[in-house]
C-alpha cells in the first residue's frame, strides 16, 4: 500500500536511520490506515532488542502493603512513569518483585534469561545490592540504579535525598522547634541514612535535639514509637516521618492522646501521596517526584538500547509542599 519493499517498512518499524523523511512518512501514513501494530515477537526476532525495561522492587514490603490493603503509591507512581515513558517509545514495563534476601540473584537471573529485557530498573533496597550489579554487568544488561547514590560510572537517578531532609527539618527549625523526632524507615535502604544524616545536621546547626527511630515503614511500628514519645517526660514538639503511612500513625496517636496538631506538635512527612491532602489537619510533605524519577530512568535505558550515550548521574527537584500540620512552636 505505501509502495516499498518489507526491508524499508522494516527500517521505518525499528527508527532505522537510512530512510529518507517522505518514505518514512508514507509508510507511517499506510500504517495508521491499516491499523496496523506491530508484533512484538517478531520485532524481538529482527533484532538484539527485547523492546521490554523491567523494574524490580521490594517484595516484602510491597506484598505486606498489598495484603494489608493498604495499598503503595510508590508502586502506583513507579507504574505511572514508566508506562508512559516506555509507551511513548515503543517499548513495554514489567514490574517484578524480589526478595531481597539470598535469593535475589537466583531470580534475577532467571528473569534476565527467560525474558532478556533491555535495561533494568533497580529501586531500594535492590539498588545496593552488588551482587545484582555484578550478575547485570556479566549479562552485559544495563541498569539504572534509583536514589541511592554509589559508583560514579553507575547509571542513577533519583533526588538529592540528604539536601530534601535538610529542607524538611529546616522548614520546623524556622517555626522556632529544637526537640524534634524523625520516624526513619529501615536500615537497609540507603536513602533512609542520608534523610537521617540531613536531619541531624540541621537540628544540630540550631544546637537542638533529636530522637530517631526505625520504624520500617510501618504504620504499627509508627504508632508504637510515637506513642512511647508522646507520653514521655520530654517529648518531641515535632515529628518528620519518613513516609506518609507513619505520618498517618502520627495523627492518629496524637488524636488518641488529645494532642492538638499542629498546636501542640507539629508533624511532617516525606513522599506526598494524594492520601495526605485529606488527612486532618493536611499534611505537610516533602513531595518525592516519583514518577518523573522512574521516567527518567528508562529513557536513560531506552537510550543505551539504541546505542547511545546518556548523562550518567539524574538529580531531580523535591519540593517542600506547606499544609496545615506544621505551626510555629508554642511553648507548653
């Protein structure tokens, strides 16, 4: 129908460069007519490409969620951005979870030969597992690795997690807050000691004090350390959680308690699901761009898949969103 032979519909199919711009054109034009899609099995065979990126997450900590119906907008907004990414370039998203034991590298490695994706998506805690990274580099498989700041050489992408804790804490240092807690999540995942170090750093620039729990990211875990807190002879006037499950854990001990937020203790939390907007009081949040983060990773290995070269190292900007949960300290 466009009047070319099967090699040029080919070319035109896989962005092959040698086509001039009205042939590629026409065929474009005859394809859309016919309502043509293209078979991904026999792309996959006219070529070393897999046209597939695999994302690899928690797989504890996402079926904990997911059994406890609490669902996980981190899945959510990870879906978000690399669907559409990978859509707008001909390419698919696989989303798999893996335990982030021993057996990582086992199922890894049957994931890598039975579906040969083109680049790998590795979020904490994967992300620092060097093991992963040695079994990618032997499978000559590109990875990107997010937020979680290693090698230099590595492919990254990811917010500048120390710099977004400093932001938080210095947003209660200014409404005049020295005793301040921090619900951190869990010790194996990189991100959670450098929002940890950027709390630290600036309660201490105030000559303030700190309190820091793991809580693993949980909402009971949250709850108990809050309370334990709160019904102590000294307790925090502010608390910054690490993720929006334990800011909710906050609100709801300091409801039990009859402890007015933000009047009596003002809380803060990281990531800023759509969850926080109607809590009560609305939460203040460091808006964690996750989306953008994972869109940004596979266009990265979109890229290295045509074989070009990209920018190693993504910085992508936080934002301090200011709610209703936060007020200037009021001595008791």
């Amino acid at each position: 129908m466009s009047g070319v032979s099967r090699q040029t519909v080919s070319r035109v199919l896989n962005d092959h460069p040698n086509v001039r711009d009205e042939v590629r054109e026409r065929v474009r034009s005859a394809i859309s007519s016919l309502g043509y899609a293209p078979n991904l099995a026999a792309r996959r065979m006219g070529g070393a490409k897999s046209y597939l990126i695999m994302a690899i997450n928690d797989r504890q900590r996402t079926l904990e969620n997911w059994e406890a119906e609490r669902g996980n907008d981190w899945v959510d907004q990870m879906l978000r951005g690399g669907m559409l990414a990978c859509e707008a370039n001909g390419y698919h998203m696989l989303f798999e979870l893996i335990d982030t034991d021993e057996r990582a590298v086992t199922r890894l490695s049957e994931i890598l030969s039975s579906l040969r994706p083109d680049g790998i998506v590795l979020t904490p805690p994967h992300s620092e597992n060097s093991d992963l990274w040695e079994l990618l580099e032997s499978r000559n498989c590109p990875f990107v690795v997010l937020n979680t700041p290693v090698h230099d050489d590595m492919l990254q992408a990811g917010m500048d997690e120390r710099a977004a804790a400093v932001s938080a804490t210095r947003h209660l240092t200014d409404l005049g807050h020295r005793r301040i807690a921090f619900l951190s999540g869990r010790r194996d995942y990189g991100n959670t000691s450098l929002r940890v170090d950027g709390f630290l750093s600036e309660v201490e620039r105030v000559g303030g004090e700190t309190l820091v729990e793991l809580a693993d990211f949980s909402f009971d875990t949250a709850a108990r350390v809050t309370t334990e807190w709160l019904e102590s002879g000294a307790p925090p006037s502010a608390i910054i959680a690490e993720n929006d499950e334990m800011a909710f854990a906050v609100l709801h001990v300091a409801n039990l308690l009859d402890i007015k937020v933000p009047e009596q203790l003002s809380v803060m939390s990281f990531e800023d699901t759509p969850g926080v907007r109607f809590s009560v009081p609305p939460l203040t949040a460091i808006r964690q761009p996750t989306a953008a983060i994972v869109a940004c990773a596979c266009d990265m290995l979109m890229t290295v898949a045509e074989g070009k070269t990209v920018e190693p190292h993504h910085v992508l900007p936080f934002e301090l969103i200011v709610r209703d949960s936060t007020a200037r300290y009021a001595a008791a």
